[in-house]
C-alpha cells in the first residue's frame, strides 16, 4: 500500500521537526514538502498534491484558515487537518468554515496524531475531545447571529476590531507581532472586503458590526 503523502505547516522549526521526526518513527506516511507560512503551504501542496495537510494557524503572511480555504479551492481531495494551540470559537469554527476535517491541539499524543491523520483520509471529520464537545454543542444550540464580517479572515478581524479602538497602525502591528507593511496589506483587504474607501468608513461598519468596544 503506497504510504500516505503528508505536508506540515508550521512558522516553528522546532514544531516541524518534531512532527517530521513523529511520522518518520510510524508506518505508512511519508513528508513530501514543509512550509512555515500560510502563502508557501499553499505552493508546496499545488505542487506535490499530498493527501493530507497538518495546518498551524497563527502564522505570518496569511493565516492557517485562509490557507485552508486556498488548498481546497485549488486543490482537490486534499485533507487538511488543523494542529494548532489555539482552541478558541472563531478559530475552530473559522477552520470548519474553511474546509478543514480535523482540529487537534498541539500537545496530543502520538496515538491521537496518528489516528487523526488517517482518518481525515479516510473521509471522517475528527477533533480534540474538548473542540468535538464544543463542536456538538454547537450544532445543539439555537442558530447563531448572522456574523456581520463573513468574509474577513481572523486576522483581518483582529486588525479592523484594532483599528475601529482607535489604534494606529505601528501599534496594531506591534500588538500582533506583524510588520507594518503587512498590517498595511490587511486594511487594504479590509476596506476592499467591507466595500469602504477609507479607515473612518471602516470604524464605522465595524462599530456597527459590534468591533472596536476595546
């Protein structure tokens, strides 16, 4: 049986080699490209084709969801699977949005790893114990408000909830830990996104979209 083709994601070296060193140590996969930001994932899993994807989320340049969303549009039957620190609402249901099968937290064990992977493969959607609680908690619960900001990624809410309390953009970025050009880039995204021409337009929807209460 052909081993399964596995791409990593993740702006950590150590983190990568880790995960490298892990499915080396077990049977049936093979690590055919590795990036550390959202933009490279994308190229490297266009041009090798893997079966599966293990995304990080928070990364420089676009993030894991955004890069979620791209694989599946550009790529087909490719699994992506989420391994992340971060186990907050909008990021775990931001990836299902995007098309990830899977949400594991970093720190799950070997055995968890590995189950996970195959069954993304397999077809079946799996998480972590406490993101599959809230997961079906979640579809249990009334309907949700409509979210004012469908098409914002993560980060582009963070900056525009940022830029709607007033903060300048050299803070904004020193807040997120991001250059200034790239903060730059997101507002330019923002205002094309919202359908605004300037930042006062921008704070304006996203006061009333309920951002900036910070």
């Amino acid at each position: 049986m052909d081993p399964i083709r596995v791409v990593l994601v993740d702006d950590h070296p150590v983190v990568l080699g880790g995960l490298r060193a892990l499915l080396a140590s077990l049977p049936g996969f093979e690590v055919v490209g590795e990036a550390m930001d959202g933009e490279a994932g994308v190229r490297e899993v266009v041009l090798t084709r893997p079966d599966v994807v293990l995304m990080d989320i928070r990364m420089p340049g676009i993030d894991g969801l955004e890069a979620t969303r791209r694989i599946r549009e550009a790529v087909s039957g490719v699994a992506v699977l989420v391994l992340t620190m971060f186990d907050d609402d909008d990021t775990v249901f931001g990836a299902m949005r995007a098309g990830a099968q899977g949400y594991l937290l970093k720190g799950a064990a070997q055995d968890e790893i590995d189950r996970a992977i195959r069954a993304v493969v397999a077809g079946e959607a799996i998480f972590s114990p406490g993101v599959a609680q809230r997961v079906l908690g979640y579809f249990a619960a009334p309907p949700p408000v409509a979210d004012p900001f469908p098409g914002l990624t993560v980060r582009e809410r963070e900056v525009l909830d940022l830029v709607a309390s007033g903060v300048r953009n050299q803070q904004i970025a020193e807040r997120l830990f991001l250059s200034p050009k790239t903060v730059a880039n997101h507002i330019s995204s923002i205002f094309v996104k919202l359908e605004v021409a300037d930042r006062s337009a921008a704070i304006v929807r996203a006061r009333q979209g309920g951002l900036g209460g910070s």
